[in-house]
C-alpha cells in the first residue's frame, strides 16, 4: 500500500483543518442515493470496469430493453469480481458463475467465429449472461412491476416463482439479491448529475482526526490486538462504521460502495483511491478520506502515521461517495480473497429459508 507520491505535502496539518472544516460548516449534506438505473443505454462510470471488459459490457448490456450496461457489470461483479477463471462450490465457473447445464443452453459465442462458447472466456461469459438475462426478462415479460426487477428476482428464484408471486418473491434472498444488484448498478453508472452528499460524510471525517498520528499497521483494523493501529482501508473501515456504515475490508471492494463523483465534485467525506494501472480498478492499493482543499486523511505506508496528505499523487484513478445501500450490496470475500457470497449460480436458483 506504498504511495508513490507527485509531490511532497505542502502544507501543515492546521493549514488543511482550515479547509476542509470551512467546507463542512457549509451544511449542504442531504441524503444520499437515488432511484435505480432502468434505460439500457447508460454509459459504464469511468475506471469501475477492468478496461479490456468494457466495451463488451457496454455492448451486451444493451441486448434486451430490460437490462443495462450498469446492471450486467453489477452482476459480473457480484458473482467473480471479474475473474474469468472463478470457480465455486457449487461447481460454477467463468465470470459470469454458470453451470455447465445452463451453458449448454445459453452460452454464446461472443465472436460469433462459429466456435463451441468457452465457459472460460470473458468475452463469451459476458456475452451469455446478457443473453441469460434477456432469455429470464423474456420469461416473466407479462408480469406487472417493474421489469428489471422481475428479472432480477427471476435470476434468484427463478421465472416460475415471480410469476406465481405476480412480482418480486416474498424471500428474504430474492428480495436482497434485486435492491443489491440495482444498488451496485450505481456504482457502475456514469453520473448525468451530480452525485448527492452523504449526511454521514461528517463523522467520518470526525473518526479520522481524532486517529491523526496513530502509527500505520499492515493489516491493521484498529482492534486492541492492533494497537488502535490502521492501515489504508482499514481507517476507512473504521471511520464509516463509526457512523453505522460496513464497508468492505479492502480497498478495491469499497470503490464500490457509491457513486463517482468528478474531480471538481469532490466534498469532504469522499473516499479517494489509488490504483498502479488506471484502466483496471482491481489495482487499487491505497484510500484515503477526502477532506477539503485537494487534501486526504490517511495511513499511508510502513513507518508513517496517519496524517493529512495531497490527493495529487501518482495513480489517482477516482472518488467515491459512500452511501448505506452501496456498502450493503457489495458481495463478502474470503480470507483468500475469493468471493464467499454473491448472486444465484445462473440455472440454479438459490434456496429459500
């Protein structure tokens, strides 16, 4: 998590409380969120998909009316974060998580080179699981509601269940799997208007200046077993739990838990990341907490504290603004970093408690 720096820090801790405490005095937070993407022809947000992979995303989630480019990297994202060669339990495989019976059926040759679909290769798997979303969206077409949703839900529980239920399934899964999915799909969606402030933003900040000087630890969470110590996205962990938000315990995962503010749209709160390739967000080393006048708070590196830094440092590739729904809809990695739950292996709808 070492930051390699364009420039040495400028400016003295005061000097930066100044800034960001003028910004905070304004009092423009409202709440955050807005309501779910639904036209299919919305661009991907900037650095939110691995580069190779967004063209085809953006092409193939125009396939059907009732899906988008957002919503299908939402669902690649919550069954691989995607990893092509993923394999679950369940015995899923590709990015996309299908079983080999459901490929027979929906796998597509991307190509379209009259080659057998390779399970194993992005490009068809992101081409399947759009044709796999049409097929379901296809399926519960005469349901009332709305139709992503339905398909959605159709994706979790299956299309017989939502058209019995006449909508979205009275299961607690279903019902969690179609507001994370259309939660997530902001995160991927290029803002049209500015990305509205978080009313938690505040006591986040708040958590980080009162840790200000605490010496970094790698892997540190800021547990009794720590010392208090933090590293990078383990301080912003523990700053918006403070204000009853759970984020994900590394960085890469809690780009995605908000929307995408510009740079000229940044507000105190905003959780900056740092990526080594700025075409892959699965780069991402280093956050920092935004704080006012082109300055962080954050644990750096190996033998530095916690501290006001620049945001004008090598592999800067974006902001994000946290919300409550983004964090609740991120899927949950393992201790070896592989996901431990996302979405409804396709084919095999998940049971119901």
């Amino acid at each position: 998590m070492v930051l390699r720096r364009a420039g040495a820090a400028a400016v003295a801790a005061g000097v930066a409380a100044v800034a960001f405490t003028g910004l905070l005095g304004v009092g423009t937070f409202a709440a955050s969120g807005s309501s779910p993407a639904s036209a299919n022809n919305l661009a991907l947000s900037s650095g939110t998909v691995p580069a190779q992979y967004q063209p085809l995303i953006q092409k193939w989630g125009t396939l059907c009316p009732d899906i988008s480019p957002p919503m299908l990297a939402a669902q690649l994202y919550q069954e691989s974060g995607f990893d092509p060669s993923a394999r679950s339990p369940a015995q899923a495989y590709g990015m996309a998580q299908f079983l080999t019976g459901t490929w027979a059926t929906y796998g597509v040759r991307a190509s379209g080179d009259g080659k057998q679909p390779d399970i194993w290769d992005p490009s068809d798997a992101i081409a399947s699981a759009a044709t796999y979303d049409c097929a379901l969206a296809k399926d519960v077409s005469a349901v009332p509601g709305d139709k992503q949703a339905n398909l959605l839900a159709a994706y979790n529980s299956g299309p017989y269940a939502v058209i019995k239920a006449g909508g979205i399934p009275a299961y607690t899964e279903t019902q969690g799997y179609v507001r994370n999915i259309q939660s997530l799909a902001r995160s991927f969606t290029a803002p049209t208007t500015s990305v509205a402030l978080s009313q938690q933003s505040a006591g986040a900040i708040y958590f980080a200046q009162n840790v200000l000087g605490t010496p970094y630890l790698w892997g540190g969470t800021g547990t009794s077993s720590d010392d208090g110590r933090f590293d990078c996205s383990g301080l912003t962990q523990a700053a918006f739990a403070s204000v009853g938000i759970t984020l994900p315990r590394v960085a890469n995962d809690q780009w995605y838990a908000g929307q995408h503010p510009s740079r000229d749209q940044l507000r105190p709160g905003d959780l900056v990341f740092f990526a080594n390739d700025l075409t892959d967000p699965r780069s991402i080393h280093h956050v920092g907490i935004y704080v006012g006048g082109g300055y962080m708070i954050d644990a750096p590196h190996t033998g530095a504290v916690i501290r006001y830094d620049t945001i004008d440092q090598t592999g800067y590739i974006g902001a994000t603004r946290v919300t409550s729904d983004g964090a609740q809809s991120l899927p949950v990695r393992g201790a070896d970093g592989t996901i431990t739950t996302s979405g409804t292996v396709p084919g095999q709808p998940a049971a119901k408690s």
